[in-house]
C-alpha cells in the first residue's frame, strides 16, 4: 500500500429488522477506524432502503434529525470498470462518487445475505467481509444447517416448512413437529437475525402462534428441539486459511437470548473467554473454522454454539455480520485473543483487498 490515503465507504441502516443494530455497530467502526490511515465516507441507508450520502448513524436513529433534505440520495453506478457513487439530485460529491472500498456494517437481510454483496461483485469494488455464497448460506438457517450436516458438523434436529405448506395443512405439520421434534421447540423464520420472529414454543397453542408469526417474517420456517446448553460464541478472521478466537460464553437475562436480551437487558452477561476445558475450547475453535470454510465465509464471521451439560458442543448458526460495536462478542473475543479493536478494523479492510485481488486472477473468458 502506498502513502495514499484510501477512501473507504461505511455503509449501515439497511431495509432490515437489524436496521438498529447496525446504526449502533456503525457508530463504533465511525468512532474507532484510523483516519491518519483512510478517508472516510458514510453512507446511511434508510429503513425504506434508500441510500443518503454523508449521514451519520445519528441522523438515522433521531427522527427529529431530517435526513431527506439535508443529505442527497444516491446510487452506485456499477460499472466495472469504474465503479462511482452519483446523486440522484445533481449534487456534486467529493471525487465524482469515487472510491477505493466498501465497509458494509450491515446486519440482517438486504445487507448480509448476499442481496448487496451481488450489487458489489457487479461494481466490481473491494469490500469487507463475506461474498455472496457465503452471505446467503449464513442467512439462511435452513440451506445453513444443510451445509454444516454435510460438513458433519454436529447440531440440533430440525425440520423445515414453507409458509404454503403450512397454510395448505396445519394439522400434518403441528403432528410432524410433535412426533420428530416434540416440546419445547424453537420455531423461526430462515432468513432473520436479531432474534426476530423466533418463539419458543411449549404446547400446540403456542406452536400454532410461532408458525404465525415466523411465517410473516419469511416464506420458510425452521423448527429446532430444545437444546439445554450454555450458548458459547467463537470469532473467525481471515479469508481462505481462517484463525479462530477464543471461545465466549452469553448468559442471556431471559429464558433465551431473543431480541430484548441482546439489545435492551443490561442483564445479559458476555464471560470472555468462556470457562471450558481446554480440550473443549480447542474443539469449538476448530468447529468454528470448519463451519467457516464450509458456507465459504470470507473476513469474518462469528460461529455460535450450545454445550449440553455433559460438555458436547452443537452447532446453532454462523453470523457473517455480527453486531460489531466496541462491546460486542465479535471484536471482544478478538481483544482477548490479541487483535484490538482498531485492528480489527485494518485487518479486515486488508482482508478484502486480498480477496479482492485473488479474484482478479480468474480468467473471465475461455482462452483457446
Ligand atoms: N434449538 C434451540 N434450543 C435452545 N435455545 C435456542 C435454540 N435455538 C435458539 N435458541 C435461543 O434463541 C436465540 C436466538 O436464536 P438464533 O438461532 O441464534 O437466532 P438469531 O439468528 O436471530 O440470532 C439463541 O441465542 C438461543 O438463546
Ligand atoms: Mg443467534
């Protein structure tokens, strides 16, 4: 790299139930990110999915803030070879929209599931993170589970129906649900985070209801047994030869670490790193790793776990974009194992310079 600063684009808001918890994530890459290092540049993207060239996460969480006219929406002209930001309203922008690489801090559908990762890949430009398959397979719970079945990783029964299925026959699916899976059960939809949409279900009323509402969230719904665990979480960096944090431990202040757990409950506890023999907290680094390698993650990625009472780990979800405040378990588990916040930050935007430039590599046309 030379001496030049590089114009980086934080992007963060998103048509998304996680639209929050990115403005929050957001706020801490805005605050820690080196600018003796990067030009920084934001862009907020509204609940509605609109894109506001220079907002501040603050403008997007205060309602009283106006951001539709005081900051000119805009759009990536996706050109390959020369890929730019233009206003829709005619405004001139700094170095015509130019710039060097995008930090998606994005969480949830529209932001990490591939949707703006294919955008990205059409505009040819360098960005953080996972690229599409990788996003897609860790947003959906049902394809993700499928994969990590394949790679042999161990986890929880599950059973997967479509909304229309239910609709046609709730009667055969609740039966389904009661002799394969029986109660409790978690039901949700594939393509959530956040906890969104999830419900814990102890009875067939209760069941009937969670179908409902995970079916409103997403045409597919995925049903789990109740695993009774400690919930352990691992940080993976790195693109092709990954390395894994220490293990962390969550003690979710409710029956289960749903949305208001994770987000409004000062009582939910991170324990970093996790109290685990040695030989356990080895295992879960490896099964981490293998997880990532087997959706094809890229930069990082954060791998969730439950270990039963008797020390067997079982794998929950893999989370392409986790919650990425100062305080969250992604960068503290990699605080604890060495990697501060601040570079965090470098290594991942090196990170997808590296991808980046590996895929410059393929050959786009057959050459006799
Ligand atoms: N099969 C399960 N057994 C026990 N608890 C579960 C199970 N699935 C989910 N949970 C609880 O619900 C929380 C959210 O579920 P998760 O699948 O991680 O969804 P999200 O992608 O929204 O984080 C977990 O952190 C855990 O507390
Ligand atoms: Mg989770």
């Amino acid at each position: 790299m030379d001496n030049k600063k590089l114009k980086i684009i934080i992007l963060f808001g998103g048509k998304s139930g996680e639209h929050q918890v990115s403005l929050n994530s957001a706020k801490s890459v805005l605050q820690a990110i080196d600018r003796s290092r990067y030009i920084v540049q934001t862009i907020g993207i509204s609940q509605e999915g609109r894109w506001y060239w220079g907002a501040h996460p603050d403008h997007l969480l205060n309602e009283n803030l106006p951001i539709s006219n005081t900051f000119p929406l805009v759009t990536l002209v996706h050109d390959p070879n020369d890929a730019h930001f233009i206003t829709l309203d005619g405004t001139k922008i700094p170095d015509n929209g130019k710039f060097d690489l995008i930090f998606p801090v994005l969480h949830g559908p529209n932001g990490e599931d591939g949707t703006l990762q294919g955008l990205l890949e059409l505009a040819n430009v360098p960005y953080v993170g996972c690229g599409i398959l990788g996003s897609s397979l860790g947003m959906d719970k049902d394809r993700m589970k499928a994969v990590f079945a394949h790679a042999g990783l161990p986890q929880a029964n599950y059973l997967t129906f479509l909304r229309s299925e239910y609709k046609n026959s709730p009667a055969s699916c609740i039966q389904k649900v009661e002799q394969t899976l029986g109660y409790p059960c978690f039901v949700k939809p594939a393509n959530l985070g956040s906890s969104v949409g999830i419900s814990k279900a102890h009875n067939s009323a209760e069941l009937q209801e969670a179908f409902k509402v995970a079916s409103s969230y997403d045409r597919k719904v995925v049903i789990e047994e109740n695993i009774t665990g400690r919930e352990i979480e691992v940080s993976i960096l790195g693109n092709d030869f990954p390395e894994a944090s220490f293990p962390g431990e969550i003690l979710p202040a409710k029956e289960f670490y749903d949305y208001q757990a994770k987000y409004n409950n000062a009582g939910s506890r991170l324990i970093i790193p996790a109290v685990l023999p040695e030989a356990l907290s080895n295992q879960l680094r490896q099964m981490a790793i293998r997880a990532f390698l087997a959706v094809e993650a890229s930069g990082l990625s954060r791998v969730d776990f439950f270990v039963t009472a008797d020390n067997k780990p079982l794998i929950n979800e893999i989370n392409t974009l986790p919650g990425f405040t100062q305080i969250s378990m992604y960068p503290k588990l990699w605080e604890s194992t060495g990697i501060n916040y601040n570079e965090l930050i470098n290594r991942l935007i090196s990170l997808a310079f590296e991808r980046y430039k590996d895929k410059q590599n393929n050959q786009i046309a057959h050459k006799e």
